[in-house]
C-alpha cells in the first residue's frame, strides 16, 4: 500500500463512518472539498466507485460496503496502535524492566522499594538479576545498572549511589588457621576465591592502592566462581579470602561472620549508575524511578 492509498482510505473510512462529506471534514481537519477531491482520486486509482453521495448523505455501492466491512476493523486497531505509542512516552502506568546485579538490587532497590511501590503502585518493575555485561536494548530492557567503570559511552548515565569500596574478606577460623594478610604480596602465600567475568570471561584482577598507586596482585586459588555471592559464601565457609564491596558484606562483618582484612589497601570502585539509551530519557516510567532512586 502506497500513501496515496493510506489516505484514500482513511478518507473513506471517516465518510463512512460519519455519513456526509462535511462531518468527515471536521474529522479530518480538512475542508469538504478536499475530502471530495481526495475520496475521488481513491476510487479513481482503485478503479471502481465506493459511496453514492449527494448534498445530505452517502450511501455505499457494494464494492463501497465491502471494503468498509474489510477494513474499518484494521483501521481502528492501527489508530489505536499509533495513539497508545504516542503517549506511551507520558504513561504513568505499566513495567519498568531493568537489568542488575544482585549488589545493586541490595544496596540500591532494596532499601527503598517499599516506598518506591508506596508511591508509585502502579508502575510493575520488572528486575533481571545478572553479572554480566547485558545489552539492554536488544535484550529488551528499558535501562541497566551497573558500576560506571562497566558503561557504554553511547547511553546516558544517572548516579544511584555514592562511590562504592571494595573489601577483602575471610572467615575468622580461615585466618586463626592460615594467618592474617598484612600487605597484599602476603596474598600470595593464601587461598584466593576468584571471580571469573560472565562477559569477558577472564577471571578479574585484584588490585590495591598501594602508597597511591594501582598494583596488580596475581593471586591464586583453587576455586572460581562466576557469582560475587558465591565468591563471599566461600569466603565465609571458610575456605579462602574473598572479594566484594565492603557496602555488600557489611552485616556479615558487623556479625563476625567475616572479618575484613587489607582495609588499608582496598581501591575505591565508581558509583552505581543507571543507564539507558537517550531515546528513552523523556519515558515517565523512568523519569519516576530516577526521582526515587538517584542520589
């Protein structure tokens, strides 16, 4: 179907329903003799007449009747179409769907998500829980978050949290049995629980501030996990040092659970942000969830 087809059409269909030329006018914001003239170059073109009419009414031929019968359906359901994408943009309704990592649903939605719901109920987050490295948008998801040094340049980028700090990690019957790192070479001579990245698939460095400066360790270990909570389970079973943001493990050390080892030394990680393409910042559905959960 051509344009000129699309509007024929559309003019038909706005006489049909509205039964004269001047209704169909107002309708379509046009004078009634451009709604003549275009009625005619569709019945022209399609090679056959649609509507008896006269100065007070229309009335359709059979070919007229069954073209409305085929179409009026199809033509509403596309209007309907076209206006729900107009204003989906202003909706103040319907799902969020994000992807996160588990830290960033417990130091970031969690904590306010009972008032988040409270004041914006009818907003359904959709929350997709992974360590790697998603594409958002051919993966459906109207934003992400993760830390700033992870982001692509190409998307706009919101501050959630303050900038995170990392910590190391051991079981107190580890370290009673093992010793107590005091510098991060000692780390050499212990158990290291590893975390191999989902997306780049290359087990992370650990690297420390040392007088100023970012020193690369090769630690080593027999265990890898491709999850940060199960990096920190290990750790707390007692079978090595782990690694994770101090914010994340504050409970278990606060506990005993874990006790933190090389304080002195953990670099400090970026933020938590969010981030989505630029074709969305206008969405209300964010725009709402960026009032909330942004520092």
């Amino acid at each position: 179907m051509n344009r000129a087809d699309l509007t024929g059409l559309r003019v038909f269909l706005a006489v049909a329903n509205n039964g004269t030329l001047r209704a169909a006018s107002r309708e379509l914001g046009v004078n009634p003799s451009a709604v003549s003239q275009h009625l005619k170059a569709f019945e022209d073109a399609l090679g056959v007449s649609l509507l008896i009419r006269n100065t007070r009414s229309v009335v359709f031929t059979d070919a007229g009747q069954n073209l409305f019968d085929r179409t009026h359906r199809l033509m509403a359901e596309v209007e309907s179409a076209l206006n729900a994408t107009r204003h989906a943009v202003g909706a103040t309704t319907g799902q969020l769907r994000i992807s996160l990592p588990f830290r960033a649903w417990q130091l970031v939605i969690a904590p306010r998500l009972a008032a988040f719901r409270e004041g914006f109920p009818e907003i359904e987050l959709d929350l997709s829980i992974s360590e790697g490295l998603t594409d958002i948008v051919s993966s459906g998801f109207h934003a992400g978050i993760r830390l700033g040094d992870y982001l692509s340049d190409d998307m706009i980028a919101i501050a959630l949290t303050d900038p995170q700090i990392g910590a190391y990690v051991a079981s107190k019957a580890y370290l009673t049995q093992y010793g107590t790192p005091q510098e991060p070479a000692d780390l050499l001579n212990h158990q290291c629980i590893r975390y191999r990245q989902i997306t780049a698939r290359r087990i992370a460095p650990w690297i420390f501030d040392i007088d100023g400066t970012e020193t690369q360790i090769d630690v080593g270990g027999s265990l890898i996990f491709n999850d940060l909570r199960a990096v920190v389970d290990a750790a707390q079973a007692g079978f090595g040092v782990g690694w994770s943001l101090r914010a994340g493990v504050a409970a278990q050390i606060a506990a005993g659970e874990l006790i933190e080892v090389l304080s002195g030394y953990a670099r400090p990680r970026p933020r938590f942000y969010l981030y989505f393409p630029k074709q969305l910042q206008d969405m209300t559905l964010l725009r709402a969830f960026i009032a909330h959960f942004s520092v």
